[in-house]
C-alpha cells in the first residue's frame, strides 16, 4: 500500500510540473489547491503509517516523498514567476533618471543619443541586471556582442536617420532575451530536477534519509533563488549603448564631442542641427546653410552657435562677391555674436579674432579697440591680446599707444617674442637703429609665430644696411629666404603675387606696353620742359619720404599717387599728365607713382627693395650727366636722355650719382603685365 501511495504522489508532482497556466493569478490558485491535496495526502499517508507501525522504513520513505513534492511545486511556482517576469519597470525608472540628470531639454538629449548611436529604441531597452554595468556586461555571449556591433556601426553611419521603429525593436529584443533564458540556465536547476526524479533511487539507509530530509526541510524554508541573470558581453565604450543616458555618459559624449568647446547649454539640445547646418557649410552649401541657420534662430533665438554660424555664411558671401555690403553685414553679426550671454571662451574667441580681422580688412580700426580691451579683460594671462591691440594702434599709425602697449608686455613678459619684434620695428621706424636691432632680432630668434614675419626679416636687414652692417644683413636676407620669407636674396617685396614673371631688367617689347614709351620717348623734350619750370619754383620739389639715400639730395614732384591724379601738380604740367592719363595701366596704379624725380651730384641711394612685385618701374632720361649709375640685382646700367629702361623694382636696387649735375628722370609705374583686370582693379593700394 505504502508503494502505490509514493508512486502516485510521484505521478502527481510530475503533473504538477508539467502544467503551463496561462495567467498568474491560475497560478497562485493551482498552488493554493495543491497544497491543500498535499495536506490531504499527507494525511493519508499518516492514516496509512498508523495502520502499520511496524513498517517505520516505509514511513520515513513516505516523508521523504511529501518533501520531494513540496521542493517540486515550489519550483514550479519559482518557474511560473521567473516566466512572468516583466522588466520595462527599471526601463522606465532608467530613463526617469537621465531626464532628472540632464541640464537643458533632456528629453531631445536622449532622443537625439538614440539615434546617434542604437537602432533600439527607449522603451525596449534591456534592463541592467543589479550590481554596476560593466559587471553585468562580463556574461555576454560573443554572438550577441557581434550582433550589437554590427548595430551600432550601421548607427553611427546613419547618424541623423530614424531608428528602428519600437515593434521591431521589440520583438529582436524580446527574442534575444528568451534564447538568453533557456541557454543559460544554472546547472543547479537542471540538478535539481533530476533529483526530484532520482531521489528514491538513493534511500538505502536510515541514517542517510534522516539527513537528507532535515536538508529538504531547510530548503522548504529558505526562499527561492533569484531568477538567472542574462549574459551580457563587456562593453568597452560606453558611448555606444543605446537607450537612456547617465550623466558620465552624457560627460563622456560631450567630452569627444567634435565643438563642445563652443557649445554651451542651451546649444547642446540643439547640436544635431546645429551640426548639420555646419556640414553644409563646410561643404560649400552656403545658401542651404544660412538658411538653417536663419531657421535655427527662429526656434531658438538664444543659440550663439546659430548666430556664428549665420555671420560666416554672411562672411563667405561677402568673400564670394566681393561685396562691401555683406562684409560690414557680417562684421554687424559677429559684433552681435560677441554680445550674448553665455558664449563660451573658445568661441568668444573665434568669434573676436574673425572679427578683429574682417575690422582691419574693412580699415575700421576705431571700432576695434573695445574689441581687444574686452579681450585683454576676459583672458589676461595671455599677451597676445595686449599684443593684437598694439598692431591695430601701428596700422592707426598710433606708434606711442603701440609702444606704451608693447613696453608693458615686456615688463610682465620679457620673452615674448611678438611683443619684441614689434618694439624692434617701431625703434627702427624711429631711427634709433641699435636698439632696433637688438629687438628685432630677440624677436625673430625667439621662433614665436608672431615675429615670423617678413616684415621683420625686412627692417631687420635695412636697419644693418644702414649701419654700415652689409654682410650681417645679407645674412639675415639669406635666413629669409630659407624660412620663406622672400622670393630671392635679391628680390625682397613684402606684397606679391608668385605667379607674376619675374625679371631684374625688362625690355619695352615684354612689358607689352611699348607703344605708351614710345609715346612717352617722342614727347620727352616737352615733359623735360615742364619738369624744369617747376624746378625754378622754389616749395614745388620736396624731399623723398623714405629716407632711402645714405648722403646727398634726393627730391620728388609726384603727379599721380596710389593710382589717382593729383590735380593741382598736373596743372603744372599738362602734358606728362595727358599722357600718363590716356594709359591706364600707368594712371590707375595704385600700387605706384609717376614723380619727377631731382637728385644731386654726391648722391647715394642705399640698396632696398620696392614694396610689391605688382608693378613695374620705368625712368625717362631728362637731363643725364656722366657717372651716374642704377644697379638692379646685379647688374649696373645707366640712363640716357630721351629714352625709357624698365625694371622691377621688387628687386633690390642701389644709385650713385658721382657726376657734376643734376640728374632729371620722369619715374611712371605700371601694372605688371600679368595682372588680371580684376586684381588691378581690387588690389588694396600701397
């Protein structure tokens, strides 16, 4: 009697396992009703004990039995709930997390990180297992971890496409999560169950059975283990997860972020679009650009990336059409920039330093001053800026606000560079030549890219010359031209175009402008005519500006300047302007002159260059004496009276006059023949 009774409850538990109810309320009922037929069987079984006390080996086999069915069941209920088990709850709480933790608009924060980076959407993100992230993610299998991979590459290549629509993402979910449930079941709850099957197997002594059914008893006790964690694979970068966002993960992003540097909080939100209207700006789609950016501050009035990016589409425009207009729109625009709250360092800097530069293209150098003297304030452990502001007094031609700047540099930076090479330009602009010197040369041998400048090498090696220092100078013209700095130890001119020929001497016939010296050859008795009634005049001929000759005297009466005609002097002498007039190549140089040009006997004009190889340098012999020489680069020629020789005068060039008179020549610059007529028309004026 005793083995029919085990061997049906034996049958009924396996019944009870096997059972799948639909609904956990069905479960909880089923366990309430088998727990109540246990009660009954158990009853049962002690009727039956009583009716055969002599059997106590059966009756503790009995007991054992009733254990086994109470450890089966609880592990079918164990089962049922591990199946139910639903974990969008801690997705949710999850994304409450992050939208609690970001700064701005969290909510286009997130969406915009999903899909940058995962094909899953929020809401199906999988549930972190407790305990940290990393650690979850040891368990996770390589497939799974190849999948994933392949995932986020297609994401981030799609960078600004729509994720995968939450059904679909979903269900790849769901899926991967229920293959993860039956692979990885513990082997102690595959053990278990084969005990339940086995157990009466291994009753062979009492002692044993008592044992184990104090162990069983412990186990009905104890509450059941927490259901399986799925594997989950390390994840090395942890910008790549999709879902919600922690706040080191959202740190992290910004941290690789491609403009964090200029994006503040509020611009942050909005840093896809803001990144697209760049795109499309790098990419050349000015117009698409500017009107995203238009549209942009529209929505979002206060994003000062908007409005940098709206002031360079500007900025390119005026570049693109050469247009004054869109150029002092833009300058407008970048002022404006400058002036809204919570612009970041870096871009109050791009923005300051465009601006600075736009300024002083423009010749708005009024204007700029407030510019440098907030950024002075704003960043004054850095003397550039202090440094910047004397530039802009130098082209104001403020020479004592720039050296009282500069000199303060030098005090709290004794070092820099910038500020000594500047210093050493302004002693030499005020013929304090030694000191000059010293400076300039600090400056350029300190290698700071602020005194790496043509301009310096220039002063640098004109101030020697007129010491008397040749062979120094000629060294510091040789360093130039290594550094790039010239085009040739001999051809120095700080304003070029390095496509133009160039030639120490030229003929009539290659400057293709023949026919105006000719013109010029044929009327040259009539031009020496007038060059000599004003030489009568007493104030008419003034000294050269430049102070290129070392002893003797050198005078100049110009008749047209930087391209257009002085009226007053070509009343004095018509007929060289009516000439020069009707060629405009020669009148509308505004990169040259036409003088008459007056030097005496004992005259030496020390080596130097002309400033541009733009142009071309013709002299017309007036009244030559003897012993009077040009040298350009290295070759020595001589005027002659009546006609016209041609040089470039980028080239450096030397004159003696060791004759007994006066030396008379009409000097007329043209266009160098290679100039576009829209470089001779745009070109800025020397």
């Amino acid at each position: 009697m005793s083995g029919l009774r085990k061997k049906k409850l034996e049958e009924e538990s396996i019944e009870a396992f096997d059972e799948e109810p639909t609904r956990e309320v069905q479960g909880d009922q089923e366990e309430n009703e088998e727990t109540e037929e246990n009660g009954k069987e158990e009853e049962s079984a002690q009727e039956v004990i009583d009716d055969d006390d002599n059997e106590e080996t059966v009756g503790v086999i009995v007991k054992f039995g009733v254990g086994v069915a109470l450890i089966v069941v609880a592990h079918v209920v164990l089962i049922r709930k591990w199946n139910s088990w639903d974990p969008s709850a801690k997705v949710e709480d999850k994304g409450e997390a992050v939208d609690k933790s970001n700064v701005n608009d969290t909510s286009d924060t997130v969406e915009i990180i999903d899909r940058r980076e995962s094909l899953v959407d929020l809401d199906t993100e999988l549930p972190t297992p407790s305990g940290s992230e990393d650690e979850a993610m040891e368990d996770r299998t390589p497939e799974e971890s190849e999948d994933e991979q392949v995932s986020e590459n297609y994401a981030a290549k799609t960078a600004y496409e729509a994720s995968a629509t939450p059904a679909d993402s979903e269900a790849e979910s769901n899926a991967e999560l229920t293959d993860d449930e039956v692979d990885d079941t513990p082997d102690r709850w595959k053990n278990e169950e084969a005990d339940a099957q086995t157990g009466t197997e291994e009753e062979e002594e009492e002692e044993e059975e008592e044992d184990e059914e104090e162990e069983e008893t412990e186990e009905e006790e104890s509450p059941p283990p927490s259901p399986p964690k799925p594997k989950i694979q390390p994840e090395q970068n942890p910008r790549r997860r999709g879902g919600p966002r922690s706040a080191d993960d959202i740190d992290f992003e910004q941290e690789y972020y491609e403009y964090t540097d200029i994006t503040n909080d509020y611009d942050w939100a909005i840093r896809n679009e803001l990144d697209f209207a760049e795109d499309e700006f790098l990419n050349g789609s000015i117009e698409r650009a500017k009107s995203l950016f238009s549209n942009l501050l529209v929505e979002h009035p206060k994003s000062v990336r908007a409005y940098y990016g709206f002031a360079r589409c500007i900025d390119q425009i005026a570049e693109n059409l050469k247009s004054n207009t869109h150029l002092l729109e833009a300058i407008n625009l970048y002022a404006r920039t400058l002036e809204l709250p919570d612009i970041s360092d870096a871009l109050y800097l791009r923005v300051a330093n465009r601006t600075i530069e736009r300024m002083r293209f423009k010749g708005l150098y009024q204007k700029l001053i407030p510019i440098h003297r907030s950024l002075i304030q704003r960043f004054h452990n850095d003397p550039i800026h202090r440094n910047n502001l004397a530039v802009t007094f130098l082209l104001m031609n403020r020479l004592n606000d720039a050296k009282t700047v500069l000199e303060n540099v030098l005090n709290r930076w004794p070092s820099d560079g910038m500020a000594a090479a500047h210093y050493g330009f302004i002693l030499k602009m005020e013929d304090n030549l030694e000191a000059g010197v010293k400076y300039l040369k600090n400056g350029i041998e300190s290698n700071h890219s602020g005194a790496q400048d043509s301009r310096f090498y220039f002063h640098l090696g004109d101030a020697l010359y007129r010491l008397g220092r040749n062979d120094e100078a000629l060294k510091v013209y040789e360093i130039g031209v290594k550094r790039g700095m010239f085009r040739s130890l001999y051809q120095r001119s700080l304003y070029n175009i390095d496509r133009l020929v160039s030639r120490p001497w030229w003929t009539l016939e290659q400057t293709t402008y023949a026919s105006f010296f000719r013109k010029l050859e044929e009327n040259w008795q009539i031009i020496r005519n007038e060059a000599q009634a004003l030489l009568t005049k007493n104030g008419e001929f003034v000294d050269e500006a430049e102070k290129l000759r070392s002893v003797g005297d050198w005078k100049q009466f110009e008749l047209f300047a930087r391209g257009r005609k002085i009226h007053d002097n070509c009343r004095k002498a018509p007929v060289t302007c009516g000439i020069v007039s009707s060629f405009e190549a020669a009148s509308t140089c505004s990169r040259g002159q036409v003088k008459f040009s007056i030097m005496s006997p004992g005259t030496h004009v020390r080596a130097h260059c002309g400033p541009t190889n733009c142009r071309l340098r013709a002299h017309l012999g007036l009244i030559v004496p003897a012993d009077t020489f040009l040298r350009v680069a290295e070759e020595i020629r001589s005027w002659k009276e009546g006609k016209v020789l041609v040089f470039d005068d980028s080239f450096e060039h030397e004159v003696w006059h060791n004759g007994t008179s006066a030396r008379l020549v009409l000097i007329v610059d043209t266009w160098h023949p290679d100039l576009t007529q829209t470089e001779r028309r745009t070109l800025a004026p020397i």
